[in-house]
C-alpha cells in the first residue's frame, strides 16, 4: 500500500495470502499500525510552518482577551470532588488504560495490565492532568524562584507548594477539570511531566494497555489521543502562561484532525462547562458539528 507524503510514497506491505492464522493477525497489526504513523506523517505536512504574522496576532489576541479559562474553583481538591461526584459518576472509567473503578476509586485492572513500577498506586486512580502542572507551574515566578510568603520551619521553599499558597491564577489552572481526567495511579506516576510524542517501535510499558513511555516522551493509545489533543490546545487558549512548542502544537492539530470526538468526550465537556462556568471551544464546536452536544 504506498501512501505519498510530500513526494515521497511509503510501502506497506500487505500480508501475504498463505500466511497461518497468529502470522496474519500479527501482520494486520503491524500493517494498522504502518498506516497510523504514515497518515500522521501527512497530516503533520499539512500543518505546515504556519504564517509568524498570525501566530502574532493570536499571542496578542489572547493576552488582551478576558479570561477564557476557570475562573470558579481554585482548589485542587475541590475539583477532584466534583470529578467525581459531578462529572464521572456514570463513567468510572480510566483515560488511559480503560480499567473499570468503583466509587472509592478502587480500579479493576484489564486483562494483561502489568506495570513495572508503582504497583502499590495501581491499586487506585489518580487525577492526572494532561498538560502536567509543572509544564506550566514553570510559568509562575513563585515556582522557578519562590516568594517572601513560602517560607515554613525549614526555610524558604518554592515549587508546586508555593505557586499554589501564592498564585489563584496558579490554583485556577491546577483546578481547570477539563484538564484533569482519572488515571490508574501507576500510569500517572510514570507518565510524570513527559510531552507526548509518537514512539514507533516501542512497546507497549503497561502489558495490554496501549500505553508508551520512554526516553522522557509519552506515546498515548489511538483512543485518547483526540481528547488529549483538544485539552491542550484549550489550555493553550485559555492560559496565554502556557505556550506550546511548535512540535507540540503541530502534534496535537494533528491529532484533533485525525481522531474525531465521541459520545463521553462531549458528555464530558458539556458537564464540566456547566460546572465550571467557561467552555471548551476545541471539543464544543466538534461535538455540534457531530450532532453529540445534548
């Protein structure tokens, strides 16, 4: 199957017709998999450089704008409780790795899960953030350099703990729920701060879970990536702190081009938009055009 990508044609090839049963399954995998990364490669062609002048206008857009983001809930953990009660009560299901968890946040692994690291936290989900905090935290003067007002008996003291004693802005955005989506706590842990990337050949970290972490990167499953996608580039929009490098920023348009919303990503949204009191044009706008915003 050759696929052209800016003038160059990719072959893949197909499975041979005698193959036995596992040899062609594997093929066929193989061959998905080939055309995955073939058509991201061609997708990332058509984003192009982009034009600098209107990247410009956008920067400027955006810091002259009023507030896009959450301006409601500025504690963390506040924003875990109404996840949970508010938000995902009907839909206990991990982002990631689409384990099953009860009201207690107590997970049923899937079938093949394994993880080589932090098995005491995959007993129970965590709220991972998919623009990690510290990828913005770094924004915040209070977390690269502190503040007079974090200082406790050890000292002065700055990071994640002071941005969040100093900064609502900070605390608004650690608290944003479009941003946070349950995670096994394992996945979250490994996950740290690391960019998503696409990693071909490597294999899968968590068994059956389609989840891929290495060399400080993240290769999320197919069935995340859309919704992922559309989170960041709404932080993006919402927080004109956080900026995204042009790498990321073609990567997730590429994304949001190729994996289209489904039903529980605009369920998601419209929950956490009446909640939280701002929306998420990224996923709104795709779940009007899908006829899923109800």
């Amino acid at each position: 199957m050759p696929l052209a990508a800016g003038g160059t044609f990719l072959l893949i090839q197909q499975p041979e017709p005698h193959m036995t049963t596992s040899a062609a399954a594997h093929a066929a995998k193989r061959l998905a998999t080939l055309t995955a990364y073939a058509l991201l490669a061609l997708v990332l062609l058509s984003c192009g450089e982009g034009d600098k002048a209107k990247q410009e206008t956008k920067k400027s857009a955006q810091k002259s704008a009023q507030p896009r983001g959450n301006t409601r809930e500025d504690s963390f953990q506040g924003a875990k409780r109404t996840l949970s009660r508010a938000i995902y009560h009907d839909h206990r299901v991990t982002f990631y790795c689409q384990a099953t968890y009860d009201e207690n946040g107590t997970v049923t692994p899937p079938p093949g899960f394994t993880t080589p690291k932090h098995k005491a936290r995959a007993a129970q989900i965590e709220w991972e953030h998919v623009v990690p905090a510290e990828n913005f935290g770094r924004a915040f003067a209070e977390w690269r350099d502190g503040a007079p007002e974090c200082q406790d008996k050890r000292g002065p003291f700055k990071g994640r703990k002071c941005a969040e004693r100093v900064s609502k802005e900070y605390r608004l955005m650690q608290a944003d729920m479009y941003n946070l989506y349950p995670a096994i706590g394992a996945v979250n842990a490994l996950r740290s701060n690391y960019n998503y990337a696409m990693l071909p050949g490597v294999a899968n970290t968590f068994g059956s879970c389609g989840m891929k972490i290495q060399d400080n990167k993240v290769e999320p499953p197919e069935h995340a990536r859309g919704a992922i996608a559309r989170t960041v580039k709404y932080m993006a929009w919402a927080y004109p702190r956080f900026e995204l490098s042009r790498q990321q920023e073609q990567l997730m348009d590429a994304w949001d081009r190729m994996y289209p919303v489904d039903h529980w990503e605009c369920t998601r949204a419209k929950r956490i938009e009446a909640v939280q009191g701002n929306e998420n044009p990224m996923s709104k706008g795709m779940c009007q055009q899908a006829g899923l915003w109800q």
